[in-house]
C-alpha cells in the first residue's frame, strides 16, 4: 500500500513538474529567474528566442550579460541596496528598459519583477517582452502622422497664402489712392497746412496696421513650432496673466477670476508660446461679453501627469455652427480666424490638447490639456 502511494506520489510530481515545463516552454514572454547574487537560474523557450542565447550559454552566468549600459553597471549595487534596505525600485512595477541580444544588438522590452521565497532561498523572477517590433510600428505611425500634418499644414498655407493675396487687394487699392490724394495736394499746394492731410494719413497708418497684424498672423501659422522647453512655475505665471487682463475687464464691468490648487505646482513648456495661446483666450473671452456685468474665470486642474487650463466666460456663447479652430473661423468682425487656429498649433507642438465646450445656458470654455512634462522640439 505504502508503495502504491509513493509512485501516485512521485507520477503526481512528475506531472506537475511537466505541466510547469510545458508552460514555460510555450510561454510567448521570456521568463528569466535569478538568485540572491544575481545569477541565471531559469532561461525558458521564449528567452531563447529573444536574446539569442541558449539556456546552457547563460544557466549560472550573471544576468547582466543581458543588459547594455546602464543597467548593466547598475543591477548589483540594486540588488545590494534592496537586500539592505528592502525598499524596491523594479519589483512589482512594469518597467520599460533597454537590453541585449547575442549578438550585441540593443533593444526595448517591458520588464516585470517579481520576489518569491522558497525555504530561505529568494528567486526573482523576470518577465519579458520584446516590444521593438512595436516600437518600431509606433515610430512608423508617428512618422506617417507627421508627414499627414506637414501635409495638411501645407495645404492650410496655400489656402492663407490665397486668403492673404485676395485680402491684400482692395486695402492696398486704397491705400494707393490715399497715397495719390496726399502727392496731389502737396504737388498742387505746398504751402497748404498740413493738418489737411491728416485724415489721409491717419487711414494709410490704420490700413498698414491690419495689414501688419494679418501677415504677421500668416508667419505664425506658416513657421514650424520649435520650443523653448523650461520649468513653468504655474501659480505666477497664471496670476502674471490674470493682473494684465484685470484692469481691461474692469472698465467693462467684468469680473475676472483665478483658482489655481495646490496640486498645480509647475509644468514645463515654452512659457512665451503659452502666454501667448492664454492671452488669446482671456481676450476673446473679455470681449465675447464686451460689456458687463459678466464673469471671466481661469482656472486650473491637475489630473495624473497632466495639467488643464480652462479659460471660460458667461457670455452669449458660441453658435452651433462656428468650427471655433477651423481656419479663418471668427466671430469677430475685423478677425483674421489665425489666432485659435495658432494656439491649437502650439498646444500640440506640447503634446497637448485644446477643446471647447459650449456651457448651458450661455457662455463659452476652452479646455487646454497639457502633459507637466514635455520634450524640447
């Protein structure tokens, strides 16, 4: 009886044992375990596969052979610090690193630790994916995506560069006709005060003004954007915004507003072109009301790793019908329809988004959703 037990017993392990074998071996991941000092004690299929190597090339070797600099330099002072401290910077996270083939290439993976206890030994066990292939579709998609950008930008400046030539063409009919009028009368009658010619000269000045604005409004558009990347202190750099636009509120009896959290500490971002797209905002929402009383608010949120600034105002609101970042889209007359189409540009030269959202039963906000960290451009 006791020898009829002890072969179930042993038949049992042996199949669990290749149950345990099976698995590993048709894992799609790499599955690499190590001791306490950091040696191979576990090299599955998979891993095989990834790195190059056969499990009898890495079985009792350090698995830094497996890493490039500098995780290759960093993994036993690692291991060192967690045995000491116990305070662990992989395990239990999914971590997106860097290691090495066989043939020496470097190449992306995602890692996960974990930490199990056998008796009084520790094994760690790794778990792998090789994600160059998606990272390479991703870089793929990315440069698609840019190219369908500069190629819709390109469309967006043949379509200004002609809004532009047709808007140039009475303005400067009238401002040669001024120019006529002003050589006439100085040809005619020099000694004629020239308080006479004010009125001409002041339309020539007014018209090369717009003029001006529009094409300097066409540049923008027109240049790529490149970003000075730096360290935004938000509260100032909000209550800077808040203190310039109040007094132009006031006069017109409306009350302008900030609430910043104390979570909202700081982002990074080309803090020019964002005074710039805020500016913007703060404006068009000022003169939406035009006159008061009304209500202008700034406020900002923080959600994960990203900031929003919602610039919002209780005036008539924005019709149904008006595609508010569509080019040459405004309400007001005199507009070139550049300025939003501008902020959005920069908003996503951020890595950002900037939306609307027409507020019941009146009144207008736009989003602008920003990461607390951006890449210089």
């Amino acid at each position: 009886m006791n020898d009829d037990r002890t072969v179930h017993a042993l038949r049992v392990l042996q199949l669990n044992e290749a149950r345990w074998q099976a698995i590993l071996d048709t894992a799609q991941d790499a599955i690499i375990c190590i001791d306490r000092t950091g040696d191979v004690t576990l090299f599955n299929r998979a891993a095989e596969r990834i790195f190059g190597y056969g499990a009898d090339e890495v079985l009792g070797r350090n698995v830094r052979m497996l890493m490039p600099s500098p995780y290759q330099d960093e993994h036993d002072e690692y291991l060192a610090s967690y045995h000491a401290t116990g305070t662990p910077k992989a395990i239990g996270r999914v971590r997106e690193v860097q290691a090495r083939r066989k043939d020496g290439e470097v190449f992306p993976i995602e890692l996960s630790v974990s930490e199990a206890r056998v008796g009084d030994q520790v094994i760690y066990s790794a778990f792998i994916r090789d994600v160059s292939e998606r990272r390479t579709m991703e870089n793929a998609l990315g440069e698609a995506r840019r190219l369908a950008e500069q190629r819709e930008r390109l469309a967006d400046i043949g379509a200004i560069t002609a809004r532009i030539v047709h808007d140039l063409g009475n303005p400067l009919a009238g401002l040669s006709m001024q120019a006529q009028l002003i050589h006439r009368r100085v040809t005619r009658d020099p000694e004629r005060p020239a308080r006479d010619l004010g009125g001409a000269a002041e339309r020539i000045v007014s018209e090369v003004r717009r003029l001006d604005g529009l094409v300097k409004d066409f540049l923008d558009f027109a240049r790529q954007q490149r970003l000075e990347v730096r360290t935004i202190p938000l509260p100032p750099f909000l209550q800077r915004l808040v203190d310039l636009w109040e007094p132009v509120a006031a006069a017109r009896d409306i009350e302008l507003t900030l609430d910043v959290p104390s979570d909202c500490t700081e982002l990074t971002g080309d803090e020019d072109k964002l005074r710039r797209v805020l500016d913007n905002l703060v404006k068009n929402a000022v003169e939406a009301i035009d006159h008061g009383p009304g209500h202008v608010a700034v406020r900002a949120h923080r959600a994960d790793e990203r900031i929003r600034v919602t610039v919002s105002d209780d005036g008539p609101g924005v019709p149904e019908t008006v595609e508010m970042f569509k080019l040459f889209e405004t309400t007001k007359r005199g507009g070139s329809g550049l300025g939003l189409s501008i902020s959005k540009q920069i908003v996503l030269a951020h890595g950002g988004n900037i939306a609307v959202e027409r507020l019941q039963p009146h009144g207008t906000a736009i989003h602008v959703d920003l990461p607390t960290r951006v890449a210089a451009v």
